[in-house]
C-alpha cells in the first residue's frame, strides 16, 4: 500500500471527501478553436481535432492545469485526470491510436502537479489524483446492428488491451487513484477491471479503485439493462475502493439509486451527479445553491463518502458542495451477512429463508438432447426459445454449457450468450 493510499483509507474514514466536477463544460468557457487543439506538433495532422479534450493535456496543458487549479481552489480533495477519451478505441475518431499512451502519461503529470502544489501548500488537507476511464465509443453487451443481435464491434480482448494501455499511462503518470466512471456497459468495466489487475499483478503495486455506474433513465436501470444492485453484484468481485453513480441524472433523480447502492455495498459509496437534467438546448440549469441542497441531503441522509459533480457542475457546484458536507459524518459500511449473491440484468441473493432455488439445465449440451443439436446446427433462435422456456418455468439460474467435442465450445458460448443479452426476459437470470 502506498503513502497515499494509507492516507486516502484514514481521511475517508474521518470525513466526507470532495471529488471535483465536470472538465468538458470548463473548456467549452476557453471558446477554444482548431488551432488550439493543434498546437505546433500536430499543425498538419490529416483529420479534425476540434473536440478532441483529452489532446489539449499535450497541445494545452497550461488550460488544463488551470481547471484542476479551479477546482482545487473550490475545496475538491480528489481531482480526476483529463482522459476520459484517451483509449485507442476512442481516440480512433480521431485517427490518435497511437498516442494513448502518451495522453494518459501527460494528463496524469498535469494533474498530478497541480494537486502536489496544492498539498504542498495546505499540507493537513492532502489532495489526491484520480485517472479517469472512461466507457469508450464501443459497447461489448449491445449489437450497433439491430439486424444482427450477436454483432459485436468490438471483443472483450480489444477493449481490455485499451484500457491495458490506458492504466499504464495512468500509473506511469503518478496517479493515486484508478476511477472507472459512466458504466452504461458492466461488461466493458469487467474489460477494465480485467485491466487494471493485470498492471497491478505485472508491476507488485495495488492503488485503490473506485467503480462508478450510470442509470440512464427513470427505470432505474444502465443501458445494457442492469439495476443499481446487479450492476455492484458484477463488479463487487473487484473489492473496490468505493462504487457509486455518475453522470446522466441529476441528484434529485439519483438519490434513490444511490440510496440503494449505500445498503448493500461494502465499499464506500460515492455520488457525482450532473446539474439537472439538460433542457432543451441540451445545457444544464441546475444551480449551485440547488445542487448543495440535494448533496447535503445525501449527505444527512448517511448515503456517501464521497461527493462532486459530472456534466455542467463547475467550480462553483464543487465549492458549495464542500461547504454543505463539511462536519458531516461519513456513511458507514453496512454488515451484510455474507449471502450468496449473483446477477443478471436483476440480482438474486440467496438468504438462508430463500425456498429452494431452481437452475434451468436444459440449456446444457450434456443435459439436453434437442438443446445440444440446435447447437450443433446453428438453430440459435431456436436454442434461445429452450432458454425462454426455462424462465418461464420457474428457472431462478440459467446453467449453460457448451462442452460437448463435436463443438468450438468457445465459439458456440460466446454467440449464444450475446443472443440471450438481447433478450431481457432470459438476461435477467444469473
């Protein structure tokens, strides 16, 4: 464990701690044109960079040390990195692949400047930085063909190479914190985590992890369709530093979320919503005085342990934020009974009251006979409907299972699982 890291453990135990809030709408303030984005070193380059944010941490830096300074001035304890976008995948729109690296390695120096200045200067209030991963422009559980469900863009290989990357520009950078944030698809954060340990077991290091999820709408639910517990239940493997929500809602409409989240996770709870819900013009209206309001009411309410603010949040919304926690008491970890707990679009916690559990076998090759030659034949609509007929059987678990020699096991796997995530009937069901 590093300095930080056991530094980081006592505060968050001490206090509420202040994250700081949105990067892209402090940049848009700077009305910055082509050129900025350019620089000297890419004057030529064949493509469009305008909108690129994650570059400006090379082109701009100076801009880009001045946010975190802003925020770092407004009371935030945690700072993230400018990299949102800084994986190959996304980086791609772009035609930067392979500058990924270098934006993780130069965005974790800015900010990791800036918060050393900070604590240097105000050293009984340590200030932290967090490299922010993003989701990338690519979904691993959603077909971008509606023609073709099982069609995937990309592969899990793909994506954890990316964020392979992204984590050993981060670490090389200096950053205290690793933040996986907006998970609108658990299976590109699993990708991540995949990632994330692989640089931690290679290099005898472990930092702490904080895994932040994103309803998208009022249903309660991420776009690949989880709720707020299966989606913790999915991640929980990862013994996160904290888990919480980000992004899409305002904190009106997270708190119920985050209410949820706060009792049955064992990390520390987090919370960084927008400022409202975008009007028409798709801007955020949700002033500072009102969004004090909604945190210290999470706050009051023993939710969180960690507060700031996503899209349209400013200096302003972090500084009021950190005066509304400010001599409240953290959320407390909850003692849950350790129970069995597994997940699919919803979760299924298996209590010693549970009545007996029933596992749909007949989507086995070795247990079911019709089953196995759908598969052999490539009948996977029809496979899927000996799935459905289990759920509606009263099946609570699917098992399936591909390993029969006269199959590519893996490759039979892989398709009709990423048929069955299309059907959310048969995808609730660990």
């Amino acid at each position: 464990m590093t300095p930080q890291h056991a530094t980081l453990d006592r505060i968050v135990k001490e206090r509420i701690l202040v994250l700081d809030g949105a990067m892209g709408s402090l940049i848009q303030q700077y009305g910055l044109e082509e050129a900025d984005y350019r620089g000297t070193r890419f004057a030529d380059w064949p493509r469009d960079v305008k909108g690129n944010n994650d570059l400006l941490s090379i082109t701009r830096p100076d801009i880009i040390e001045e946010i975190h300074n802003q925020y770092l001035d407004a009371g935030a304890d945690i700072i993230e990195t400018n990299t949102f976008n800084a994986t190959r995948i996304s980086q791609a729109d772009y035609g930067m692949e392979a500058l990924a690296y270098e934006l993780n390695l130069a965005s974790a120096q800015v900010a990791r400047r800036a918060a050393d200045a900070w604590t240097q200067r105000t050293p009984d209030k340590p200030r932290f930085v967090a490299g922010a991963i993003g989701p990338t422009n690519k979904t691993l559980s959603i077909s971008p063909d509606v023609n073709d469900p099982g069609y995937r863009e990309v592969t899990f290989d793909q994506v954890r190479d990316a964020y392979y990357e992204q984590v050993c520009g981060l670490v090389d950078g200096g950053v205290d914190i690793l933040l996986i944030e907006t998970i609108f698809d658990t299976l590109n954060a699993k990708a991540a985590i995949f990632a994330i340990e692989q640089v931690f077991e290679e290099r005898g290091i472990r930092l702490p992890v904080m895994i932040s999820g994103t309803i998208t709408d009022a249903s309660g639910r991420t776009l690949s369709g989880q709720t707020v517990e299966a989606f913790w239940i999915s991640v929980m493997h990862a013994q996160p530093f904290s888990v919480g929500l980000n992004c899409a809602l305002g904190a009106k409409e997270m708190r119920p979320h985050i209410e949820a989240l706060s009792q049955i996770a064992d990390a520390w709870i987090h919370a960084y919503p927008n400022a409202g819900l975008p009007n028409e013009f798709g801007a955020y209206d949700q002033t500072p005085d009102e969004m004090r309001e909604y945190i210290r009411d999470f706050a009051q309410s023993g939710f969180v342990n960690i507060v700031g603010g996503c899209c349209g949040t400013t200096p302003d919304h972090i500084r009021l934020m950190a005066e509304a926690v400010q001599g409240l008491p953290p959320r407390q970890k909850p003692e849950n009974p350790h129970y069995t707990m597994l997940s699919g679009l919803e979760p299924l916690i298996i209590r010693p009251e549970s009545n007996f559990i029933n596992i749909g076998e007949r989507t086995n090759v070795t247990g079911s006979r019709r089953f196995a030659r759908l598969i052999r034949e490539g009948r996977y609509e029809e496979a899927l409907e000996v799935a459905r007929q289990q759920v509606e059987g009263g099946a609570q678990i699917l098992d399936v299972n591909m390993d029969e020699g006269m199959l590519d096991s893996a490759e039979a796997m892989s398709t009709f699982l990423k048929l069955m995530m299309t059907e959310p009937d048969i995808a609730r069901l660990p």
